[in-house]
C-alpha cells in the first residue's frame, strides 16, 4: 500500500518535488500517494500548476493535523522551510528521504527526514543531511560532508569534501565551496561564487573568490 504524503508548498519548488515522487513511484512501485498540497497563501499560478499535475490544494498549512499523511516541505527558500517546519512538526511526521532515482548516493550516508535529493544530483560517501536538506538537480556533495538542517544546495553547485555548512544555509546555482571550508548558520552564498574562506554566520558572499 501506497503511503500517503502531503507536499507543502505550491510553488515551483513543490510541485518539482510532485514529480520526484512520480519519478519514484515509477522506478519502485508505488511508494508514496500524495493526497494533494498544502500552503496558507498559494498564488493562482501555483494553483494552476497543481491542478495541471492532477493533484489538489487541501487548504492552509493547519490541514495537516487532521490528514494521516506524511509531509515534505515543498519550499525553496531555507530559512521559510525552518519556519514552515517549526510550524508543521507539532502537526505531523516528515516523509522519510526522497531522493529521485536518477540521483546517485553512495555508500555510508545519513539522510534525514525531510531531505529531498533531486534528479541528477550525486551524494558520495559518509555524508550527513540534517533534517529537511534539500539538493537540488545537478548538484555534487562530496565525502565526509555534513549539512546542517534546512540547507539549500542549488542546482550544479559544488559541495566538496568535508565541507561543513551551518542550519538554514543557501547555497546559490553554479557554486563551488573548497574542501573543509565552512559556512555559518543562516548564510548565503550567491550564484557562481567560490568560497575559500570560511565563511561566518549570517553572511551573504559572493564571486571569485567569494567576499
Ligand atoms: C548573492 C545574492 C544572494 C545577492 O542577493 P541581493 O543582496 O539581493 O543582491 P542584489 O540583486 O541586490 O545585487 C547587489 C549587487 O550584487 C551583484 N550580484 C548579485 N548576485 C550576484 C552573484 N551571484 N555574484 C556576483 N554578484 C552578484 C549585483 O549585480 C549587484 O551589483 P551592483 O551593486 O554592482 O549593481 C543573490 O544574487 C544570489 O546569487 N542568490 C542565489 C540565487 C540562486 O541560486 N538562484 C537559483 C534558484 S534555483
């Protein structure tokens, strides 16, 4: 039997992580039913992208106290997902990790509830994803890495080995973070940057080298 799960979130970012599902679903059989979507305030584009998909808006983010489902939180951005799950953990359970099929992992990682591995990204080995981690397609996390919950790696960034990046931090598409460095809690590293240095908490860097 299918478990039910609930996607929070309709924008862009959780209707992409509808189709790791059915992407999933496809490869496994079925695993996961989503029963539809969640979001306190969805735009009209968003609703129209949920119901192109053929899946339904529940309601506001609240509907999940009454749903025996799972959640996946269905947001790009990581300091609204921390909110969103600060919110959403008194009301239910995350959904157990899903990684796209056409995504690699290695061997020896530990992922959390919550994390979502997009198409095309590649975990390698004795990696740590914190609860609700989210790499995005294309993306690389090298050996010995560990991210902090609620971190965003963009598409075709670069996480090297041993890196360690602090809670809620976003790492912009195209970036590439050298091995070992470090990178604060609540940070961001813009688009295209290069970090050799590490970087503090609350900071924004960006370029080459990152500043
Ligand atoms: C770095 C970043 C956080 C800066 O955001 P911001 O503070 O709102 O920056 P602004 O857009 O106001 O731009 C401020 C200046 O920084 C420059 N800038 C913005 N992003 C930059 C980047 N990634 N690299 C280099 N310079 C950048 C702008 O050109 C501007 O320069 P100027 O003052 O000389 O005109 C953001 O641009 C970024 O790269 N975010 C990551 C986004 C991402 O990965 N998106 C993909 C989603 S899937």
């Amino acid at each position: 039997m299918p478990e039910p799960i609930v996607i929070v979130g309709c924008g862009g970012h959780g209707r992409e992580i509808f189709g790791i599902i059915a992407a999933i679903n496809d490869s496994g059989g079925d695993v996961w039913k989503v029963a539809g979507f969640l979001d306190d305030a969805p735009s009209e584009a968003g609703l129209r992208g949920v119901e192109r998909l053929g899946s339904v808006w529940l309601g506001p983010c609240g509907r999940l106290a009454g749903l025996d489902a799972r959640y996946v939180i269905g947001i790009g951005d990581p300091r609204i997902r921390a909110g969103a799950a600060d919110r959403l953990g008194p009301l239910g359970t995350p959904a157990s990790p899903l990684v796209h099929p056409a995504a690699t992992v290695g061997l020896d990682n530990d992922m959390a509830d919550g994390v979502v591995v997009f198409a095309g990204a590649r975990i390698t080995t004795n990696v740590t994803l914190g609860p609700h981690v989210h790499v995005n397609q294309n993306a690389t996390v090298g050996h010995d890495a560990v991210l902090a919950a609620f971190v965003q790696v963009n598409p075709l960034a670069a996480v090297s080995g041993s890196c360690v990046l602090g809670r809620a931090v976003l790492v912009g598409t195209n970036a590439a973070i050298l091995q070992g460095r470090s990178v604060g809690d609540g940070s961001t590293v813009g688009a295209g940057a290069c970090v050799v240095r590490d970087v503090g908490a609350e900071r924004i860097v960006k370029g080459v080298p990152a500043r």
